[in-house]
C-alpha cells in the first residue's frame, strides 16, 4: 500500500492533475484508487489564513501513511501532521465547533483535502476527523494502521460534515 501511495504521490502536482487513478492489489484481489485533486478546498479557506501544507500536499503525505501503524486513537494529531501543523485543537469535533459556521457544509461529497468531522458522540467524547480523498473515502486513523475508508458508514449518526482544513488555534 505504502508503494501505492508513493505512485499517486509521483504523478501528482499540486494543483496541476484533476484526478489520479493508481491500482493496486491486496489479499482481497485488485483494488482500484482513484483521488481527486485540485486545489479547490484552500480557496475556501479564510482570506489570509494558510496551513503549512498546501490540501493537495496534505492528501499526498496522508496517502504515503497508509498501512503504517500510527497515531491510534489520534485521529486529529495524523491530521494536524498531514495539513503540516505541530499541534491543534484538543478535540476533534472542536475544529467543527470553533469554526466559522460559514466553512461547514453538511451536504454532497467532501472534495480531495478537505476535513470531514464527526461528532462528540463517537471517539471517547472527541469526536473524529480525518481527510477526505475526494471519492466518498477518507485517510484515517482509528486503530490499527492508518486506512482508506469510506464516509458514508462511519457513524453516521455522529457525522458533522465536511470543511476545509481550518484549525481556529
């Protein structure tokens, strides 16, 4: 997987490839990965607010971490490192909760690099975050390696919705 992600990571430019398709096989037989890029979720960001990492860099470097065994239960620090920051917020469903109610949307797919945030409900009372691929899928951190799952299913009942990268610290 980490091979994979390494492929997806050469042939993308930041800001220059409207998607990237990369295949791969597992122990279940061939799986298909297909991520969006294209920049769209920064231009949606506060004027004069800037992450580190750029969401394209992001989603490339959340990619490279597929498969490595990290951050368990640290959902929102695999997040900060991705978007390039030390540290953040204390909680997950924070970085929903402290943002300008103007950056939420609750509706339609997550664009590549975007954040989709769930709920206090789930997460020992932190919620959850990770980063979206653009897909309907996401680079997350639970337990075990970090994985590529889909939205639409990880407790939906939790499910906030999607922003771009904005961590109000």
């Amino acid at each position: 997987m980490r091979l994979l992600a390494a492929v997806v990571a050469l042939f993308t430019f930041a800001g220059t490839a409207s998607a990237v398709v990369a295949t791969s096989s597992s122990r279940d037989g061939p799986a298909m990965l297909a991520v969006a890029f294209d920049g769209e979720v920064d231009a949606l960001l506060p004027r004069g607010y800037r992450n580190p990492r750029s969401s394209d860099a992001a989603v490339r470097w959340a990619l490279s971490q597929v498969g490595v065994h990290r951050d368990s239960g640290y959902c929102l620090r695999f997040v900060d490192l991705a978007f390039g920051r030390p540290s953040g917020p204390a909680s997950a469903h924070l970085v929903w909760t402290q943002s300008p109610t103007d950056l939420h949307h609750t509706q339609g797919t997550p664009p590549a690099g975007a954040v989709v945030v769930w709920s206090s409900a789930i997460g020992d009372g932190h919620g959850h975050i990770a980063v979206s691929l653009g897909d309907g899928r996401m680079v997350s951190t639970t337990s075990g390696p970090v994985s590529i799952l889909p939205i639409r299913g990880f407790a939906d009942d939790a499910y906030l919705g999607w922003m771009p990268p904005y961590f109000y610290m």
